[in-house]
C-alpha cells in the first residue's frame, strides 16, 4: 500500500492559502457602470480550466446570449454569444419576481408596508373578483409565496375580473402572476410610482441599468447581463452593498427559505434546491426530490421564461447568470436546461 504525506511546509502553505480565500472580502464593482469589474482567473481558484470550453459551446448551441460566474464578487467567467454584447439589454422575464420581492422587503423593512397584513389594506377592497370575506384573506406574503388562493387558470391579465376565487389563501400553492399587485401595493404604499420608488430604493444603489417595460399588465424588466449580476451580488451578500444594507437580512432569509407548506421549494418568488419535493408552475402536482439535483442543495434561484437564471450558491461563494432564449422549448420557469448546465458548471468548478 502507498502512503502519500505532505511536508510540514506544504501543510502550512495549504493551510495560508484557505485562511486567504476565508479571509478575501466580498468584491463590489464600482457603482459606475463604465469603471472597471475586477476579473478572477480560473486557474487562481483552482477550477478545471479543460472544461471551460465545452461549458462555453452547451451554452452557445443551447440559444443562450450571455453567461457570468462571480466568485466572492469577480467576475471569473464572462461570455457573450448569438450577436449579444455586455451592452445589449434582454428581459427578465419572471426572474424578475425577485426583484419585486426585494423591493417590497425593501419597502418593509421601511416602515411603509407589512407584508403580514391583507393587500386590500393597501389597493381597496374589490381588487379581485373573489367573495369580499375571501379576498380579505390575502396578504401581501400570499402574493410573495403564491399561494393566494386565486385562480392560476385564466390567462396572464390581472384585471380584477380575472382573479377569481378557487380556495382560501394559504391552502393551494399556484404559480400566478397576481404577485404583481405588490408593485401596485408598493406604489400605494410609497406615494411613488413603482418605477420611481423601485429606481430610488434599489437600481441606482447598486448600479443596475435597464428598467420595466409594460406588457399587457405586467411589467417586464430589461437589463444588461452586468446588471443581474449586480443584483445577485447584492442578494448574495445578504441584503448589502459594501456598508450599505439594502435589504434587510431578515427579510432576505424569509425571502431565500421555504415560505409556505404546501411547495417546499418555493420562497418569496425564488425558487429553492435541496428540499425533499417540489411543484411546477400550471400543475397540482408535487414531485419528490431535489428542483436541480445537479446543483448545490444550498443553491436558490430567480427563474424565469425561456431559460432567464440567477443561481445563488452560498456553500461556493457563486452567482451565476444566464440570459438567452429557451434552450430547448417555451417553458415558464424551470426547465430540464437547469440540470444539465449544472452539470457542465460542475465540471469547471469542481
């Protein structure tokens, strides 16, 4: 049998270099988008170079546009593709939930809302088309953690028609795009448009670009790559940029931990891994097992329509983003895609 050891020299120099990556503060790019992202080689942190170019061609023949992995904050991968730019702005799409979360924590954690208490306390009664003894069950949290109660069966608008009532809130678990009452609730609540408060409380703190564009009755957020990842970073370091704390902590763990009974990969509009079983947006159904089993089991994420990702894995210290169009077919959210980057992801980083 062979006996490998290492010298009491190599020891120490092993032991320096984790205290260093322990001891490396979190990176924040400089709040003007044209200064300089500082960069971190592949080979400086010890992941499999070999593999980056195959990661880099499943993304291209996947329809994807951009890709970013942050380490700590810096940038250690950053590819464009499909006649896409580190300027060319693309949608969100409902990745952009998240955003609407952070801006309502955001706005709690301000005094102006309490997400415990019901939205007609905000918009009105007779914002739904449910019973008024049943629409006074909702609660803002019920459109953070969609579970409101209200039909997800009849299309996209949220005309107070369209929402009808299916059960109490808190007792069906139903992907809806009623969570965009909170950008009305927000506005209310603020005495600012959504735009404005959502620009004020969040984009220009952290350097974001881009902004809503109406669609039907949503609003659809348009950005650079850089600038999801801005926001990642922000959500990744609990709620901070540098000394400043944008959202509380608090908020944020509600926000990043199962919020609800009924899915328990679901937060406040983030989407969870490494919980025992899961649903899937337009379905009844709960799945045992892991959302990305690929992936960390700590990781969460902002999922949205074709393929649009934030992954967040504290245990690594990564954000990761990916823009594009769907990698396969049309979805809403998750897709077969999630796992089987993860894989190629795997292979670099691992």
């Amino acid at each position: 049998m062979l006996v490998f050891s290492c010298s009491s020299d190599d020891s120490d120099a092993i032991e320096e270099q984790q205290e260093e990556e322990q001891q490396e503060s979190i990176y924040f790019p400089p709040l003007d988008a044209t200064a300089v992202w500082e960069t971190k080689s592949i080979t400086d942190l010890g992941w499999n170079e070999t593999q980056l170019q195959s990661l880099l061609d499943f993304l291209e023949t996947k329809n994807s546009k951009s890709f970013i992995i942050l380490h700590r904050g810096k940038i250690a991968v950053e590819h464009y593709m499909n006649g896409h730019t580190s300027t060319s702005p693309w949608y969100w799409a409902s990745a952009g939930k998240t955003l609407t979360s952070a801006v309502t924590g955001i706005a709690q954690d301000n005094g102006l809302l309490d997400i415990n208490a019901k939205v007609s306390d905000y918009l009105g009664t007779g914002w739904t088309n449910a019973p008024l003894d049943k629409e006074q069950l909702i609660t803002c949290k019920n459109l953070l953690s969609m579970n409101s109660g209200l039909d997800d069966s009849l299309g996209d608008s949220i005309s107070a028609e369209n929402l009808q009532y299916v059960s109490n809130a808190g007792e069906r678990w139903a992907y809806h795009n009623v969570y965009v009452k909170l950008q009305d609730v927000v506005a209310s609540a603020s005495n600012q448009s959504w735009s404005s408060y959502f620009n004020t409380s969040l984009k220009n703190r952290i350097g974001m670009s881009g902004g809503w564009i109406p669609l039907g009755d949503l609003n659809v957020y348009w950005s650079n790559t850089r600038s999801m990842a801005r926001f990642g970073l922000m959500v990744s370091t609990n709620g901070k940029w540098e000394d400043v704390q944008i959202i509380s902590d608090a908020f944020l763990n509600e926000a990043t931990n199962t919020s609800q009974s009924i899915n328990q990969a679901y937060g406040y509009l983030w989407w969870l891994n490494g919980k025992s079983s899961y649903h899937l947006p337009q379905s009844q159904l709960e799945f045992p097992g892991e959302l990305v089993p690929n992936a960390p089991s700590d990781m969460y994420s902002a999922l949205g329509k074709n393929d649009q990702k934030i992954y967040i894995v504290p245990s690594k210290d990564l954000v990761i983003i990916r823009m594009g169009d769907a990698a396969e077919n049309v979805n809403f959210a998750l897709s077969s895609f999630d796992n089987d980057l993860w894989e190629k992801i795997n292979a670099v980083t691992d």
